[in-house]
C-alpha cells in the first residue's frame, strides 16, 4: 500500500480497493478446475486462470459491502456518511446542505478524493453499479500478481466472468433496495423532498436519477412545490425552469402567468397549460442549446412557437417536432425556432385544425398520410416554391398542401440532377437479339431522374457511386409497356475484367419483381463490357 492510500485510509476508515492486499493471503489449491465456489462452476476454458480464493476473498468483500452499505463518522459537528467504500456524504449539523466527494485513481495510480458537483453526484446513491469498479481493479491486480503467466486476454475474459456471476449474486434488485433503504437512513435525507425532487425533474435535460442539486432545489423551494402539488402539479416543471425569474413574494400561479403574458403569451395558452400540464415541454428543450443563461430565453421561444399552432389546444408531439426539424436537431442545436415561423404561422394553425378535423372524422388513412409527409410539407414551406404566404389556407385540403409539396420535392431533384457534372458510363451490356426486353445503362444524372420519377424509388441516390465507377444502374425496359420493369443495381467487383456482382433489384415503387424479370437481370452479370471509349481513355493514361 503506497503512502496516498495509508494517508486516506487513516483519515477515512472505509476506502476503496478492498483487495489490494489479496495476495498475502494465498492459500493452497488442490484442483483449481474442480472447485465450485459462490459464483458457481468455472467454465472450462478459464481453468488455467481460476483463483478460487481470490473469488472467495472478493465474495466476502462484497458481502461485507452490503451488509454494511453506509458508515458513519463524525468529526465534531461535521457528519460523514462513507458509501460502499466509493463516496463520502457529508454535512453539518446546523445545515442541510450535503456535499459530496468520490473516489478515483490518478495517472500514477494514487488514491485521490476529490468534492464533486451537486449536479453530479445522486441524492440516493449508488444510482448504478459503478461502486463495483474499486472490487474489479483490486481483483485485477490481484490476478495479474498470481497468474502474470497467463495470457492477459484470458485474465480479462476471466474477470468478466467473475464480476457478471458477481452482480447476478450480490446486486439482485431487491438487495439494490435494501442497500439504498440503508443509504437513506445514514444520509437522513428528508423523504417528503426527496419525492418532491424526484417530481420536478429539473433543468433541460430529464434523467431517472435525482440529483443532489436536485434534491437542494427541492429543499430550498419546498413551500412553493407542496403548493403546487396541491393546487396546480401541471406546472411544476414549468415553475422549476422558471423559479429565477419570479419575485417569489406573492401567489405562485399568478407570479408565472404574469411572467408569461409579459413573455408574449396570451391568456389562452396559460389556460392551456393549466389544463394540459408543463412536463411535455421537457421534451422539446433538447433542441436548443445545452446552456444555463440560455434556459429560460429557450423555454420561452418554444412556448412562442407552440402558440402559433393553436392557443386552446396543445398540437401531437410529432407535429411539433416536425416544425423544430426545420431548424436544427437534437445532435445541433438550434435557437429562434418562434422567428423562423412567424411569417408562417397561418400554415402551422391550418396544419394544427387538419389533424383536429381528422381526429374527429376518425380518418385514420388521412392522419397517417399527413404524420408520413409532414416534414416534406414544414420543408417546402421554408423554400422559395412556397407560395401560399397571403393566401387564406382555410379551403386547401390536405391532398392540395401535398401535391405541391410533391411537385417542389420533384422539382428540386430534377435540378440537382441537371446541376450533376456528365460523365461517361464505363460499362455497357452487349445486345441480345434473341431477347425482347432491353437492359438500357444509366449512363447521365439526368437518365436517373426519370427512372426515379417513374418507377417511385430512390434510384436517383446513386449517381455519385455510378460517375465513380462504383455500380451500374440498369434499366430494364420493354416495347410494350411505357413504364420500365425494373431497376437493377449492379455493385463493380472488379473494373478491368469487368466482374460485377448484382446487388439488388426493384419493380414499380419498390416492388418484388416477376420472377423472368429477375432471371433475366441474373443473367446480365455475364454480358458487361467496358465501353471502348474507356478503353482508350485507360491505355492513353500516364499509369498506363
């Protein structure tokens, strides 16, 4: 044991590494293969690693850890709760704050304990299984001094095992309660807010893990939440994103609907709220930026935006979400959603009253069709082919917002096709007389566009992969039908012979193809040719 740990375990009677003295205590073994210990019989593949003392000495560790899961230590008016030899819990006497400090191990392997944030650490700990991480690095060492001749992939595999058997035995969900009935106990957290704190859920990010931050919140506004929870529990979320913000001297739902109506939102929303409840706004902040000075101008702007969809009603979360991905995402957070819709905002009510309508006609084929196609209408609403902004949108239809939704979807390919630079297609298929159907190459960006356009599939996603001689998209067409009958794509295994190798086949929409029609494209494989052009191009290359 190095001076930092006989430092720490002097001044703190529980610490971690519990093992890092296992190996005085060996002992010997007859037949290491043949022992069955707590853990069960050891797998045959790790006979050659099995230390069946060093699990015993680890089962009695952990046995010892949760039979006595919370220590406590007092230093005068300073009260220390020690947790499974990770976490040290403390306060005083004459306050209710709790401060907390964890264990860990620096670069130089030394026992370090360090104060750590409220927001943290858990109110309630452990909140996982992360105090078993001292146990497996003593119970590594450990193994490394006694079995330094076996592989160290096989002493890995063979902690693992030990430590997945370990927490099927001594980390079962009821000894979880039991110990953390223990921890509340030593912590003498107050249970009233402890449930208070688990019902806020605070800041912009949820989590199932109440949080000592959490927990001092809860402590700190407990007369404002009881009443909440009393009168109003829909707006407990609302009430603790915006506590900062408020004077706190008069009535609290009177103090939030003033700071509302002077944010801009008007009576009937707050109505709305009252009724529909605070906590879905949760949901959507993940949208903006992760920053505390920037929290309350994010909640604002969301409730902004939601206005604009209906004052009475709160809109389906899918149609919220839909407006909020026209301007970022939850991987990049945007801001300013309420300004980028307001000059649209006759779209989103008229949207909002399309699914009211649909829901009360119970026309579940038009509400699935408006859910798939939402974002394709909140994308076109945000292009220069919009064209509906001084219109009154009460008499278009749902099939009308979606036909030019489609025809500007259309359009804007048909341009990034037009745009795609031309390229020479490297391979061709040598002609079957005998064969009345006609496998045409995909040979130009613009080719691509009219396959995609008529048979109603993503075709046209391929143009890159073909213009780099990657695949060969071929059209398979016949004299007697305007349509084609299918779309092959054929993967390039190798250029020069030409090997290639079919990849996938689609009919109209993405349809199963006929079975000739499949036999027939199987059969292609065998009659690419490289074009002569190409060939030309290759022997005049300076590699050539």
């Amino acid at each position: 044991m190095t001076n930092s740990q006989m430092h720490w375990g002097m001044q703190y009677p529980v610490t971690p590494f519990p093992l890092i003295q296992l190996t005085q205590a060996k002992c010997e073994v007859k037949d290491p293969g043949a022992e069955t210990d707590r853990l069960g019989s050891c797998p045959g593949t790790f006979r050659a690693v099995h230390m069946p003392w060093l699990v015993d000495a680890l089962c009695q560790a952990l046995q010892a850890a949760i039979d006595r899961p919370a220590q406590v230590v007092r230093m005068g008016s300073l009260r220390q709760v020690h947790i499974l030899g990770m976490a040290v819990y403390s306060s005083m006497d004459s306050q209710d704050q709790v401060n907390a400090r964890l264990w860990w191990i620096d670069s130089e392997h030394q026992l370090k304990l360090d104060a750590v944030s409220d927001r943290q650490v858990s109110a309630l700990p452990p909140s996982r299984d992360a105090w078993l991480h001292f146990y497996r690095m003593g119970f590594a060492a450990a193994l490394q001094r006694s079995r330094s001749d076996v592989e160290e992939r096989l002493r890995e595999q063979y902690t693992n095992w030990v430590f997945r058997q370990a927490r099927l035995l001594f980390w079962s969900v009821p000894i979880q309660r039991r110990v953390r009935e223990q921890i509340a106990l030593a912590l003498r957290l107050d249970p009233v807010v402890l449930q208070l704190a688990r019902s806020v859920q605070l800041g912009l990010r949820t989590s199932p893990v109440v949080t000592l931050a959490a927990y001092h919140h809860a402590q700190q506004h407990r007369r404002q939440y009881q009443t909440l929870r009393q009168e109003t529990p829909g707006l407990i979320a609302l009430y603790a994103l915006l506590h900062d913000q408020l004077p706190g001297h008069g009535e609290i739902t009177q103090e939030l609907k003033h700071y509302l109506i002077a944010q801009g939102l008007r009576p009937a929303f707050w109505r709305m709220l009252c009724r529909e409840g605070s906590f879905w706004l949760l949901e959507f902040l993940d949208f903006y930026a992760d920053r505390d000075d920037e929290r309350v101008e994010a909640l604002c702007d969301l409730m902004r935006l939601v206005q604009l969809f209906d004052d009475h009603r709160l809109p389906p979360r899918w149609l919220i979400h839909a407006a909020l991905q026209v301007g970022g995402h939850q991987g990049l957070a945007g801001s300013h959603y309420y300004v980028t819709w307001f000059f649209r905002q006759s779209l989103l009510r008229h949207l909002s009253k399309l699914h009211q309508d649909t829901c009360v006609t119970q026309d579940m084929q038009a509400q699935a069709l408006l859910r798939e196609h939402i974002q394709l209408i909140m994308s076109w609403s945000h292009s220069d082919a919009y064209d509906l902004h001084e219109k009154p949108l009460g008499r278009i239809s749902l099939a009308s917002l979606l036909r030019r939704a489609l025809t500007w979807q259309k359009d804007k390919q048909r341009l990034c096709c037009e745009k795609s630079p031309p390229w020479t297609a490297r391979f061709a298929v040598q002609a079957d007389p005998a064969q009345v159907w006609q496998p045409v190459v995909l040979s130009c960006a613009e080719d691509f566009w009219q396959e995609s356009r008529q048979m109603n599939h993503c075709v046209n996603e391929y143009v890159e992969r073909c213009a780099g001689a990657k695949m060969v998209v071929v059209s398979i067409r016949s004299p007697q039908r305007r349509r084609p009958l299918a779309t092959a794509a054929f993967r390039v295994i190798d250029a020069a012979v030409p090997v290639l190798e079919l990849e996938q086949i689609a009919g109209f929409s993405n349809r199963e193809v006929d079975q000739k029609v499949k036999r027939f494209v199987e059969d292609l494989t065998g009659r690419f040719v490289v074009q002569k052009s190409c060939m030309v191009a290759d022997e005049m290359s300076p590699a050539a």
